[in-house]
C-alpha cells in the first residue's frame, strides 16, 4: 500500500504531469534507449517514430495517477500491459531500469518543480505499480508453460501454408517445428512472430491469431502495411512475410496472449455484435467461428466494413459461417465499391458504418459489442454505439499497436 503522504503528493501534482505527460514520456523513451539500449528489442520504433508508443504511456500515466486512490479501477490497464509484457518476454529486471529513466524524464522536464519529495512519491508509487505488474505477469507465464502444448518465450514453427486472401491480406498456416501439440487460446488473443531481419533488426510483432482454437495449426492472417509518408519505409515485418517467407520455412512464435478474448466455454447472455473495419476482422473472426462452434443460443451479428473488394479479406469464410448457421447474421459493407461489387453480391450494402446503420441491423439496446479496425473507423463506431444509448460496460475494442482513445480528437 501506498503511504497517505505519497497518495496525496500524486494527487497534488497530476495536473502538472497531464500538462506535460507529452513531453515526459518522449524524454523519458530518448533516455532509456540512450542508457539501455537493449531494452529497444521490446519496442517497435515505428510507433516511436510516429509517437503512437509515447502517446499511449502518457495516458497510461496519467491514468494512474488519476487513480491513484483507486487502483482497483485500473485492472484492466494491468491486465492489457501484463499480456503484452508476457508476449515479448518483458522480465522482473526490466522494470528499475523502466523506473529510472522516468524518474530522470520527470526531473529533466519539471526541473526545480521536481522537489525530493515528489520524486520519491513518484518512485514509491512506480514500485507499486510494477509489484502489481510483476505479480500478474508471474501468474501469466506459469499458465502459459504448465497448460498442455504450452510454453514462454520463443518457440520454432514451420510455415505450412500461404494463403492469399485479398490484394493486401495473406494468410499464414503455422504448425511446430517438433510436432508436439499446441496449447488452447482464447479467441481473440495474438501470437508474438519473432524475425531476425537480413537487412534492419526490429522488434518483435504481434498478430492476431485469426482462426478459431483447436486445430492442428496457428493462423495469423497479415496486411501488407505499405509506407505512412513518402520518406518512410513499408512495414518491415509485413513486408517480410509477404514476400520472403516461403513454405517450409522455419519461424519463431511466442505463446498466445492477450486480453481482448471471448470465452466460448462461458455461454454469453446477450446478443454479441461483432464490427470489423479492414484487417480488424481477425481477432473477431476466431470469436464469432469458436462461438458457432460452442453452438452459442444468443443470436450473433457480423458487420465487416471494407473499401471494396479488391482488398475485401476473409469475405468468403464470413459469409460460410453465416450459411451453415442460422445463429449467426453477416453483412458486408464497402464505402467505395469496385465495379461490379454490388452486381456480383460481394457486398451486401454500399456506405459506412454509422448510427443508423448500426440501428437497422443490430439489437443495439440489448447487445454485447466487439469491435476493431483503423483508428477512425474505431471512433466512428465508438461514436455510434455512444449516441445509440449502449453502455461502456458493453463496448469492447482492441488496438493494433499502442492503444489509443476512441473519442474525435
């Protein structure tokens, strides 16, 4: 527990640090790679490049200290951090270093404002914070290497299959190197994909695992993640997988992990509407196929929102699901169709997902929604369910990278 005098010079400085959580944060990632640069292994520099990766540990500051009193209400923070920490293989050892580096951020931007006795509330304050996070990612790791098939850390897969889905989408078909069985996963959870680029060494990345549990196989369905600017280079690790990894090709995975899961074991007690924008239709595919398969009784919707069809992914497999079973209802929708789309049936409706649309084809009132895409697409859902009346308890989304608000900025 905290001390009441730490609680109490939190609460008096979480102003001034909100002010310049911004500022803090990108200091403090400029310090930590200056002083230990082998911890940049855990971090993908294309985040910290386009300042997605300190935007996210700025709020996530900031919501500790907010909540300083109250630190049951960040159990899922945790929770997000822990799983995230335990696919890279984040140890104990990690955090003094974390812990320093913050310190000397904080000290390098508040200067004088920054008293001895506000550096150690803070720094009592980070101790707690990675006890709480050390403890749970010891829980996460012992689960993960004691259940059947499981394992921590790196483990070698052979790539069995490439399967194109669309223009920028392929999927990949991953089964162990030893032949050994794979463990269960909920659906919804990443694997961690290790590379040891030829030409750039980057971090590793996580992809959601885009099929549902119980197969002989992991899948991971990828896009092709072109350049942001003109003088930035396309993704390295989608790049890589497009055009050099071949079948037989050997690979090391990390376990499955995450906390943007449903559980098909647990019968859900409200309709599920499933909502993807673009590639987010992997982590909510492996849900919707795992409950129709656990022969879920609530009625399920799928909303999959694409440009068109050139780039429409894992359409087919959709709309399979949707005809073995009258439990579950798809529609497609394109905002800007090809010619033809809308004359072939690759799409059931032309435009966006908004309000309206949200209210004609699902129960919004009575729902349970999960949902994923693109930023925008995101806050335009967001957006939608807030004015439609459904409440924050029944919105459940996952980010692609740092996370990120879903409000208009």
């Amino acid at each position: 527990m905290l001390s009441e005098k730490t609680i109490e010079i939190i609460k008096q400085i979480t102003p001034a640090v909100a002010a310049h959580a911004d500022t803090i944060t990108c200091k403090f990632y400029q310090r930590m790679f200056a002083g230990n640069p082998e911890v940049k292994a855990y971090f993908n520099q294309a985040h910290q490049q386009s300042g997605q990766q300190p935007a996210a540990l700025a709020g996530a500051v900031c919501a500790y200290f907010a909540n300083i009193d109250n630190l049951a209400a960040l159990g899922p923070e945790v929770e997000l951090i822990a799983q995230k920490h335990c696919s890279l293989g984040v140890q104990p050892e990690h955090y003094p270093i974390v812990g320093k580096h913050l310190l000397d951020a904080i000290k390098d931007v508040m200067g004088e404002a920054a008293t001895e006795d506000i550096l150690a509330a803070v720094g009592e304050a980070y101790g707690l914070l990675a006890d709480i996070c050390i403890g749970r990612e010891g829980e996460i790791y012992d689960h993960l290497e004691s259940q059947p098939g499981g394992w921590n850390g790196r483990r070698t897969f052979l790539l069995d299959r490439k399967v194109r889905e669309s223009d920028l989408v392929t999927s990949f078909y991953f089964k162990p190197a030893d032949g050994a069985a794979l463990p269960n996963y909920l659906p919804g959870q990443y694997i961690t994909v290790f590379i040891d680029h030829p030409k750039t060494p980057t971090s590793p990345r996580n992809y959601s695992l885009s099929d549902a549990p119980g197969n002989d196989h992991f899948r991971i369905s990828v896009k092709r993640e072109s350049a942001a600017q003109a003088d930035t280079p396309d993704g390295l690790i989608s790049t890589y997988l497009h055009d050099y990894l071949e079948t037989g090709d050997r690979i090391d995975l990390g376990p499955p992990c995450g906390e943007f899961t449903i559980d098909p074991t647990a019968p859900p007690s409200r309709p599920i509407v499933f909502v993807a924008g673009g590639i987010g239709v992997t982590p909510l595919l492996s849900m919707a196929k795992s409950l129709v398969a656990a022969n879920a009784s609530v009625p399920i919707t799928f909303i999959q929102a694409a440009k068109n069809g050139n780039v429409h992914a894992m359409g087919d497999e959709l709309r399979a699901l949707g005809n073995d079973t009258d439990s579950i209802t798809t529609r497609i929708i394109f905002d800007e169709p090809c010619s033809g789309d809308v004359e072939s049936g690759k799409c059931d409706d032309v435009g966006l997902v908004d309000k309206v649309y949200l209210a004609q084809h699902t129960s919004a009132l009575e729902a349970d929604y999960y949902f994923c895409g693109p930023k925008p697409f995101m806050i335009a859902v967001e957006s939608a369910l807030t004015e439609l009346g459904v409440e924050a308890s029944r919105r459940h989304c996952e980010f692609f990278g740092p996370k990120q608000p879903v409000v208009a900025p």
